[in-house]
C-alpha cells in the first residue's frame, strides 16, 4: 500500500490520517486469515477476509446475535487457525470456538503482541478497506469467456477420459497481444482443508481475427482421470497482465468460489493461489451407476425416532440389558411418544449427557409402516446406523456385524430387506468406517465388555487384536489425549483406515462389514463423514461392493463439491447438500439466480450418470428441518406452503428426491437433537398434517408417472428471475417443461422454447399452453410451480 504509514486512532480502529506509532509488518506475514463459523458454513469467504492494516487485522462484519466461528487461513493451517481461549480470546490452536454477541454491522480488529499473544476487539463499524484498484482497460474489459457456451467450450461439462476439449475466448477491444490457456490438476484431500492445484500445461492460444478485437482458441486432450483446473492469462501490448477467470459466486459448503458458466477478468494476482479456476471434471471411462438409482425416492428415516413396532426390546434405566446402559450410566426413557427429544442444559429435566434419551423406535417399527412409505410414492430406504452402538443415533459404532439389541436382531434386518423388496423397496444401510465408540469391544474405554479392546478402562492394550486399528500417544498423561478422537470428540475414536487389519474386516474379509450386509440383503451403502477417510481406502472398497453386488449402490456423505468422488473409482452419489440449501434458499425467497447458479455447477461438473443419482435431500438429521428452515414459528401455514414449492421442485428434477421421516406431515425442528422428533403418529396422540401428506403423494406420483422427469437430460435454464426458474427437460420425444415461482404473488413470464409451435398440457390439471414462434407466455401461481409436457 505505498508503503502506507497509518496510525491508530481507537482500539478499533486503524487510519492513515491518525496520529500514533508508525505501522508495523503482518506479524503473519502474508497469510489471509478469515472469519470462519456457523454464519458462513465454516468456510474462508472473500467477504469475511480480514485486511491487514498498520497495527491489526480488520474486518467489518454484519450478523445479529450469538455466534461461533474460528479465525483460520483457507487450510487450517495450525499456526493459523485461532480458536477460543480460556479467557475467551483467539488462541493458537485451541479446539473450542471463538463466541461473541453481534447486533448488526461492526468492526473486528485482531491484534497481536509482540509475544504473539492475539487479541479479538468487536465494536461498531469504522474500518474502511482498502478499495480494489479498478481495471480500465477496455481489451481486458471486453474478455469474455462461458464454459456453457458451444462457442467457447466444447464439449460441454463432465467428460470420460481421452476426450479432446476446445476452449475459445475473445475481446471486442484492439490490445490484446496473447492469451495463454493454462491447465492445472488439483489436489484435494480431507474436508477442503488441503486443497491446491499442479501445473500442467501452458498453451498459447491461435489468434483468431474479430472485429475490433481478437479470438483466441486451443485444444487439450485430458488423458487421466482427475479434476483439473483451467483459466486464461491475458497480456496486453504495454505488458499488463490479467487472469480471465471463474466468477465469484459462493458454491454452498464448498471452499472454492465460482458456479463457472460466464467469466470474470481480474489483474493476474502476484499469488496464483488465488486464481479461481473453472473445473474440469475426467471420470473413468467404463463409470457406471446402477440403472435404478434414477428412479428412486428415498424415504431417510433415523429408526430410533420412526416407529416402535416392538415395545420389549425398548431402553428402559437400570434393565440390565445392553440396551439399558450408555457408557458408564443409565440411559433416559421418555414417557411419552411425541415428547420433544431432551437437550441438557435447557431445563427439560434430562441428565447432562447427550444422546442417551430413547423413545423405542426400532426395525419391527419400519417393517410395520412398509405400506406407509410405499404409499407415499417411496421405493428406497435409507436409514441411519442400525448397528450396535450406546447413544441414540448409533455412530458410535459397538459392533459392526450385530444389529443393536434395541432396534431388533440380525435376523429382523433380513426380514426388513425381504418384506421390502415385496414392495419394490430397497433398503439402504448407513455406518462409519472412520471411527468407532469409545464403548466398544473394539476400543473398550469403559470395560463393559470383556477385556481386549485396544483401550481396555481406558489404558492402551497393545496386545488387544484391534490394536493396529488406532493411532496412540502413550507418553501423554492425559487418557483423553493418548488417542484421537474424531474431531476431538473422544467418544469417537478415530480409526487408522491404512491399518490392514481394519482394512481386512471392513471390506476385505469374505465376511467383512461390507460384505456381511449386503449379503443380508442390503441394495447398497451410505458411508458417513467420507472426506475423513483416505481416497485409495474407498477405491478398493468400491471394488469390494462392486465385486459382491454389482448393481449395489456406493452413496457417500460429502457436504460440498463432491465431483473427485464420482470419477468412476469412488462412489456413485452423495448426499446433496448443495441441492439442499439452493433450495431451501430459493423456496424461503431467496432469488432463482442463487439457486440457479449452484445448481448449474453440479450439472457441469458431475458426469451425468452421477448427477442423476445424487441424494436430493431437504431435510436431515444434521441439519434443521426445511419448515424450520421456512419460519414453522411465524408463519406455519406460509412456511407449509414454501415447503410443498420445495418439494414440487425436488419431484421435478434430475436426481433421486429425499423425504426426511415426518416432513410430509408437517414434523419441524430446528437444531439437533430437535430435528430428530419421534414421527407424529396419530395412534401415539400425534397430529400429522394429511393435507400435507396428500400433497407429498401427489407429487411423488407425478414423478413415477412421467418418465421424462426421471430419465430425462436437462438443459440449461429456459428463464431465471428473482421469482421464477424455468427449466427443460427431454427423454427421447418427450419435453417437460418445469416452472416454479418463490413470490407470494403469481407470476407471468414470456420464455423461448425449444420447439417451435403447438400445445403444452398441465401435468397437475391446468389450462394448456399454447407454443408460437418458439414462445409461450406462462404464469406461474405463487409459492408453487407447474409441469408443461409435450403430447
């Protein structure tokens, strides 16, 4: 900054014209460090990037009430990555997060001593950032690139490996001297928190002649399965440098910015880590997902909390049975159905453990609403851990190859999977090869089972036959700290997923986990917290599902970008979380463009045959419900209706829709544990909205009676506004044209079609639309959509 010499007026506050001490260098040196919490998903965006100025770091910060977050760089990297003290103030390394009471615009100003000690000081706004020094140029200007548009890239998205990509771009301004296509391979492991990209190719582009301005083309031939990157540099005829690069929108839970589609030039960064590269996704060429995948609905049911089908085998405190104990004390009991779950510290009357309060839901639950969940247009179950474990939600693992005694026996997951598949339903099953339960006889930390875990009443068993499974620290005095715990969570031991005996039992062995289930009838596997677990451990799991069921289905739980999981080697969906918040977004008003370009981002960078399969989710049990998320406590009729607009649009889109146990008859809840209420049967006193549920039915059947809505390829949109969306899909003849509107109010749009005249009917019952000069005029109702389908 000119060597810029500012001086501290306030401790908030750092100006130039202030009078005070000279400034001093970064004491981070070049490092950016952001804001990152529960108001921006964790992630390092541009907007809560603090600058360095004089004597701290600054940023001006807009939020309402309590929030956590961590002050970290794009890696958190652990000499960068400030968490909350014991006094409540950034400390280096610290696990537990940074609070502070917000109340709408601020400054924050992050300071240091010369001991390195930080300080985080929040008060009103002050600090003005240094503005980006614009670009006047008209050549760099007029640089245009679409990575959607056949003339400047082609093919389009996605591609099988060996194929050659075009790339062009131009400038509508004389002074462009050279444009250089630059192909990148990225590198990403973990949960983002690694993630960089390798040089690989240089091109200089073919000028090719344009008007007052010039167009540039190259070829390049991607070889190898991978993600790649790719931008263009530009150099003017004075010498000046710019980056013609991705855009800046934000890709929800994903660390790199950019939905792709039209560029963005920028002057070339002295740094090209902060380039932002368009993605070019090369899957295997023999990728395949399962042919049925496209026409699922799932129903995700988190079995504790669906239905008890078999009062005996219930948690009850001080039974004596494995069921009755968590740990190293008594479970909780609700006394009633349709009680709220409990949550310690709210003063509902529960102990101060989380996850130790049952209600009885079990397998034989299930079994007894199978005609249920077929009846609301459901033909695949995915549920959530089954498997031998103390709390209620069964990640903590106890027992891989047992079903927990609270939930059934082995034998009624059999017949759970028989009496489904009578249905025409498959049964999805969930576990976690990343960690185990601290009460396990794999670790044994409570000694509640026989001696020979690798961590037996809580002292290291090297001799235990699980000891290769963990990684631990035996010379720390703490026995909370001689293991890792999953993101220190130690009730969660971490598994070494490169020990060969963990490999051996978890897929290897002819009787391994993976294998065990499936033979019991299992159409496939969800597999928790995936980005935790090494890339080359689930290539030879998929190989082992593969080899045992080859039409089984591989669904993994990533929660951003996920396109290095569907190169052919890995899995074939996710759990679509991107598609969630899009959504629920646009459904609760946000504008279509959001939703539009996040959207966009999956259909270009997945291979199709993964994108049709994606885990399409509103709700979950980590996340609150979509009616909480749409105002259940202001408005419950309104927040009812932007839920049916949601699911209207979940029904209609490429993809596999996924009903969250209870949705369909209006069960809300906020956070966890609240987003995991007992389902509100009516036969336990519950109240379940049938208005509602007829409407979940409606469109679910609308979806199975129109293939073009399963199987058909979509296109880019027709028409995104702030209110309306229209989209295109096409199976062999049939077109399906699909309208939502998120206004209060009907909306009335004019769109190009692609066929040329005749007459579009109303899939719901409405008045037909008329084609003319490859146009329809179309008015949409509010809070709601309609299915336009060729005759």
């Amino acid at each position: 900054m000119n060597k810029l010499l500012a001086l501290c007026a306030t401790v908030l506050m750092c100006l130039p014209d202030a009078q005070a001490a000279p400034c001093k260098p970064a004491p981070l040196g070049d490092a950016v460090l952001y804001l990152r919490g529960g108001l921006n998903n964790w992630a390092a965006q541009d907007e809560q990037a603090f600058e360095y100025r004089c004597d701290a770091y600054y940023l001006n910060l807009t939020a309402k009430g309590p929030q956590e977050f961590k002050i970290a760089d794009e890696d958190w990297t652990p000499a960068l990555t400030f968490g909350g003290g014991s006094n409540g103030q950034p400390a280096r390394g610290a696990n537990g997060n940074l609070q502070r009471q917000f109340s709408g615009a601020h400054t924050l100003r992050l300071s240091f001593t010369p001991e390195g000690q930080a300080t985080l000081a929040v008060g009103p706004k002050t600090f003005k950032p240094t503005p980006p020094q614009p670009i006047t140029d008209r050549a760099a200007l007029t640089a245009h690139f679409s990575s959607r548009v056949e003339e400047f890239k082609a093919p389009f998205g996605a591609q099988p490996a060996g194929t050659e990509v075009r790339f062009s771009m131009g400038n509508d301004a004389p002074g462009l001297k050279q444009a250089t296509l630059v192909i990148e391979r990225r590198q990403m492991s973990g949960n983002q928190e690694q993630l960089q990209y390798q040089p690989l190719a240089r091109i200089a582009m073919t000028p090719q002649p344009r008007g007052l301005g010039v167009g540039f083309s190259a070829r390049y031939r991607f070889s190898e399965v991978g993600v790649y990157g790719y931008w263009f540099e530009l150099e003017m005829y004075d010498g000046t440098r710019y980056a013609l690069q991705n855009n800046t929108d934000t890709v929800y839970w994903t660390r790199e910015k950019g939905s792709m589609g039209a560029a963005v030039v920028e002057r070339l960064p002295a740094s090209t880590q902060r380039i932002r590269r368009y993605r070019q996704t090369i899957y295997a060429a023999d990728f395949q997902v399962p042919a049925w995948a496209k026409d699922i609905v799932y129903y995700y049911v988190f079995p504790e909390r669906f239905r008890n089908g078999d009062k005996a085998n219930d948690p009850r405190p001080g039974g004596g049975r494995p069921q009755d104990r968590y740990q190293s004390g008594d479970v909780e009991r609700h006394a009633r159905w349709n009680e709220k779950p409990f949550k310690p510290g709210t003063g509902d009357g529960s102990d101060a453990l989380y996850n130790n309060d049952f209600f009885g839901g079990d397998l034989a639950g299930i079994i007894e609403k199978l005609d249920y969940i077929r009846s609301l247009g459901a033909n695949a179950i995915y549920m959530t851990p089954v498997f031998r474990a103390p709390s209620n939600h069964k990640y903590d693992t106890a027992d891989y190859k047992q079903i927990d005694p609270a939930f059934g026996t082995n034998d009624d997951f059999v017949r759970l999977c028989a009496e489904a598949a009578k249905r025409g339903i498959r049964v999805i099953p969930d576990t976690s090869l990343n960690h185990v339960g601290a009460d396990s006889p794999y670790f044994n930390r409570f000694g509640n089972f026989p001696a020979g875990g690798a961590f037996d009443n809580g002292k290291i068993n090297p001799d235990s036959p699980y000891a290769s499974w963990f990684k631990f620290k035996p010379d720390e005095k703490d026995p909370n700290k001689q293991f890792q715990g999953w993101v220190g969570v130690t009730d969660l031991p971490e598994i070494d997923k490169n020990s060969p005996a963990f490999r051996a039992y978890a897929y290897r062995d002819k009787d391994s986990v993976t294998n065990l289930w499936l033979d019991r009838g299992a159409a496939g596997w969800r597999m928790d917290v995936a980005p935790w677990v090494p890339d080359d451990f689930w290539r030879e799991w998929r190989q082992a599902v593969k080899a045992k069921k080859p039409d089984a289905l591989t669904v993994a739980e990533t929660w951003f970008d996920s396109s290095k999981y569907f190169l052919g080697d890995m899995f074939d969906s996710t759990m679509n979380y991107i598609f969630r918040n899009a959504v629920l977004d646009y459904a609760a008003g946000k504008p279509g463009t959001l939703m539009a370009a996040n959207l966009e981002l999956m259909r270009e960078a997945y291979p199709p045959q993964a994108f049709s399969a994606l885990m399409n989710l509103l709700s979950t049990h980590d996340q609150p419900r979509a009616l909480h998320h749409f105002g259940e406590d202001t408005d419950l009729a309104q927040a009812k209706q932007r839920l049916r607009l949601a699911v209207f649009f979940q029904m209609t889109y490429p993809g596999s829709p996924t009903i969250y146990y209870g949705d369909e008859v209006g069960l809300g809840g906020g956070e966890d544990p609240f987003n995991r209420a007992p389902y509100p049967w009516a036969d336990e006193g519950g109240q379940p909205d049938e208005a509602l549920l007829a409407d979940f039915k409606r469109l679910t059947q609308l979806r199975h009676a129109l293939p073009v809505l399963r199987h058909g390829t979509l296109a880019a949109p027709l028409h995104v506004d702030a209110n309306v969306v229209v989209l295109a899909r096409q199976h062999g003849a049939t077109w399906a044209l699909t309208a939502t509107n998120n206004s209060t109010s009907p909306r009335t749009v004019t769109v190009n079609v692609p066929m040329a005249s005749g007459t579009l009917n109303d899939a719901l019952g409405g008045a037909p639309v008329s084609v003319q000069n490859h146009q329809i005029q179309l008015t949409v109702p509010p809070l709601f959509g309609r299915v336009l389908v060729t005759p």
